[in-house]
C-alpha cells in the first residue's frame, strides 16, 4: 500500500464557521454572515496551520458562490513556504493558452507549488452566467479539447489545433510550469469519466461507501487502461472528497455531528434540496441519494455520515469518529487504491487540528503516512543562529 497524501480546504465559499455552510452546485451559500469573512488574514491562518500540520496542499473551490481561486490562491502564496494549492477552475471560462501561461506562471513563481482541479461544470444556469451556453455533454468535448492543448503546450509542443469549440495556431509556450502540475478530475457520468481516464492524473471521487468507490475506481480503471497511448506512460492514481469530524472518542464526536444539523429545519432542507436535485451532475445525484434529504439514517457505512449534503452542494459526507475508528476509515479506502485524501470540515481552522493532531500520527503509526517536513527539534537550530549567536535560554537546552 502505498503512502497516502492529504490535502486540506480554503473556504473562499462564503466564509467559515461553526456551522455547515451551504451553497455550490446552483444554491446560494447565503448572506455570508458565518463570522469568519474569506479574507487573507484568515485564509492564511488555515493555509499555514495546515503547512505545519502536514497536509500536502489546499484545494480551494471555483463557482460564482466563492472567490476566484486563481487570484486567491496567488495572494496566500506568500503567506506559506512548502504548502502546494489545489487550484480548482473550470476549462470554458479561460483560453487554453493562457491557462497555459498561467499555470507556468504560477508554477514557476511559487517554486512548483500549483496543482489542477479541472471542473467541467455541472450546472447550465451558473455556466450562463459566466457567458458559457454549452450545454453538459458539449461542456465535456471542449474540456477534452482544452486539455489537449493545454498538455501539448506543456510538454514544449508547437500546437496547431482545430476543434468543435477552440482552435490554436502555431502555439508556443515561453515558460513551461517545472514541474508540470498534475492535473485532478472529477466525473461520474460517462463522458466525465471519459475525459478523466485519458487526461487526468488524479481522478477525484466524492465520499461514498467504500463499495461504491470500488465499483467507480474499477469503471475508470478500464476506460483508463483503453488510453495508454494517450496516457504516454502516466499512472492514474485515485483521490477522494470527505469532510471530517475528528475527536477524542466517538461519542464526543458523534455529538458534534449531530450539533451541525440540530439547529436546521426540515423547511430550510427541503428548499436546499430542491434546488440541489436540479443540478446536472451525476455526482451530486449520488450524494442526494445518500441523504435522502432526512436527518434520520444518516451514518452509511459505519463512520461514514451523509449530513453535510442536506444543505451543502458538491462534497456532502463526511468520515465522524475517534481517532482511530477515522484511521480505520482511511485505511479501507486505501486498500481499494485511493491514495489521495481532499478534506475540510467547520470550522475549518480547528478541525484542520483534529485530524492533524489526532487521525494523522494514527496513519503514521500503522505505516500509512509521514509528515513531508518533520521538525527536526528547537534545540537543532538556535535562536539567533543565523545572528552569529544563540539565546542563552537555548544555549541551556541543548547543554541538557
């Protein structure tokens, strides 16, 4: 088995709190008023306690519903030293070439800290408001047609290209990214899974059972195995999208789970869900279903709960437990081949901790992961070392 990758969430989608914050997928996330505005100082908050804690990267969402993530994530870049930023954005709204250029820039800028959430989009009516009148099928082609170019461009390719929806000619990219982000990919319809198998390098799924996981991860492996040419060597490696509700003991987590939906109505779930059940997405059907759009029956597979998507689009369970009952959890997904690991949960500046602190030295214990930047002790490195001197507080340290 191998080491698993964890990766956290920037919640640009209208601010963070102690509550779920709803909206994605065409529902409002509401009026913002969650006590935690989106703003630099606290997204860097999370962004560097999750440096620190050892989380490889920050997906931080695309939509109408959060802040554009490009811009986001430039600004935070600087605020971080090894944390690598998931940048979700969706293929219709950018030329391929400057997503091209975009992608070298940041890459190169950051010191190879970008990595791609390429999101076709599953919902007309947001797609119209960013000028797209594509239809979803429609949506799908172009999105393979930009990936075609865009990975063209990044292997140092001259690109003359003429498809159904975009078109380059005698393209040449100055500044290829080093190194070429790896680009993730979510899609549990046909034509998603189509585009994914042949371009992706990380194929995203949302937290269903394990069983079901099982079954979509062995539906792209195929589809995936009938484009090795395309895929010129590169292995499709698997991830998945789970909040998280990690504590001490189950009961005390269990409890916060059921905090998060005590206070919401039957009435608010109903509107939610109603506007949810329209969306496009195969995805988004399949986490509906889950729910059922009841607060009853809502624990799917043992520490596997499904009430964040009564009221929040995309991503609607997550893993609820003790430490080790959501290291158990993990492990079973990793034994089906899912080695990459995106989460979030409310708020998400303290359970960045819990997971951290609690589920990850777990992990590391049974062999599963290691920390990518271990401290290396305080007594290594001297206060005021890089002075030409030391602190005589540290001097006595390291003298014990």
């Amino acid at each position: 088995m191998s080491k698993l990758n964890f990766h956290w969430f920037l919640p640009t989608n209208g601010g963070d709190g102690r509550d779920v914050v709803g909206g994605g997928h065409g529902v409002s996330a509401g009026n913002g008023a969650y006590g935690r505005p989106a703003s630099v100082p606290y997204l860097g908050q999370i962004a560097r306690s999750a440096e620190q804690l050892g989380f490889d990267a920050a997906l931080t969402p695309t939509g109408a519903w959060c802040e554009d993530a490009w811009v986001t994530t430039a600004m935070l870049s600087s605020l971080s030293e090894r944390l690598r930023f998931l940048v979700a954005f969706r293929p219709g709204l950018v030329a391929p070439y400057l997503a091209a250029q975009m992608a070298g820039t940041f890459q190169n800028l950051s010191g190879g800290r970008l990595l791609l959430n390429v999101v076709t989009g599953g919902e007309s009516v947001e797609q119209r408001m960013f000028g797209d009148f594509l239809d979803k099928d429609a949506r799908y082609t172009r999105c393979a047609e930009f990936l075609h170019i865009v990975t063209s461009l990044w292997r140092g390719e001259t690109v003359t290209y003429s498809g159904e929806y975009l078109s380059v000619e005698n393209a040449t990219l100055s500044q290829i990214p080093d190194p070429v982000p790896d680009i993730y990919f979510g899609g549990s319809s046909p034509a998603g899974i189509e585009v994914a198998a042949k371009y992706a390098d990380v194929y995203l799924t949302w937290g269903e059972p394990p069983e079901a996981v099982a079954e979509k991860i062995e539906r792209v492996r195929k589809v995936a195995a009938q484009h090795a040419i395309d895929r010129q060597g590169r292995e499709l490696r698997f991830g998945i999208r789970l909040h998280t509700i990690a504590r001490d003991t189950s009961a005390a987590a269990w409890a916060e789970a059921d905090r998060l939906v005590s206070h919401i109505s039957e009435e608010e779930i109903a509107r939610i869900q109603s506007g949810l059940s329209r969306s496009e997405s195969e995805g988004q059907k399949r986490m509906l279903a889950l729910n059922a759009g009841s607060k009853e029956n809502l624990e799917i597979y043992p520490n596997l709960w499904a009430g964040v998507g009564l009221v929040r689009g995309g991503a609607g369970t997550a893993m609820v437990g003790s430490y080790t009952e959501i290291a158990d959890l993990v492990e079973a997904y990793a034994e089906l081949g899912l080695e990459e690991f995106v989460l979030s949960g409310y708020p998400h500046l303290e359970e960045a901790y819990w997971f951290g602190e609690g589920v990850l030295p777990e992990l590391t214990r049974r062999g599963l992961w290691q920390h990518p930047a271990p401290v290396t002790g305080r007594a290594a490195v001297p206060f005021g070392a890089h002075f030409g001197t030391s602190h005589p507080d540290q001097q006595k340290v390291a003298a014990s």
